[in-house]
C-alpha cells in the first residue's frame, strides 16, 4: 500500500508538515500535491544539451538535444535532421564516449 514515502515531495514534505501527517498510511490519498515516485524518470540530460554518440563508422559525433521520444520501453534523444539514439548510446561527456569507444575495439580484438 502506497504511503507519503511513496510521493516525489516526500523530503521536502517532511520538513514543513507536521509528522502526524506525512507519516500517516492514509494521508495522501487527501493529499493533492502526492506523486508517485515510481511513475517518475529522471532523464541524463535536458533538451539543448550536448551530448557525444559512437557512430557506425566508430566516431565519435556532437549534438545537442533538441528532444525526447518515448515509445513503449525506450526512450530516445532526438537531434533535428541527425536522428534518434537510445538513451542508453548516448554519453554526456566525451571522454565517456571515448572510453566506450576504446572498450569496444579491445573487446572486439
């Protein structure tokens, strides 16, 4: 059963009401502000990021983010007339990229 420890506010929650309630099994069924943490994902980067892909061609390619795809189990980051990678492709810093990269030729020797 789903409690105010459940509730994405729960922190800063706890610091302003009092115990009697946000520790209560049944408040935030009256609570209008209560989300579900678990409905909740936390995305690496936001649009207008850069982020650093290893393309087929084993380079490393720059782009910013101009925005999101969501379809059933995978999210994608979009970049206009550079198409769509996987979120999990995708890496925020170049050196990460690289690291990859080098992973990837030593695995396949």
């Amino acid at each position: 059963m789903a409690s105010c420890k459940d509730c994405i506010h729960y922190e800063a929650c706890k610091s302003q009401v009092p115990r009697t309630f946000w520790d209560s099994e049944t408040f935030y069924h009256d609570c209008k502000y209560f989300k579900d943490r678990t409905r909740f994902v936390e995305l690496p980067c936001k649009v207008g990021d850069t982020v650093f892909v290893v393309n087929g061609f084993k380079e490393i390619e720059e782009f910013e983010v101009d925005y999101y795809v969501v379809k059933k189990n995978v999210i994608s980051v979009g970049m206009v007339d550079d198409g769509e990678y996987e979120i999990e492709t995708v890496f925020l810093t170049r050196e990460e990229a690289e690291r990859a990269l080098n992973n990837s030729e030593k695995s396949n020797s």
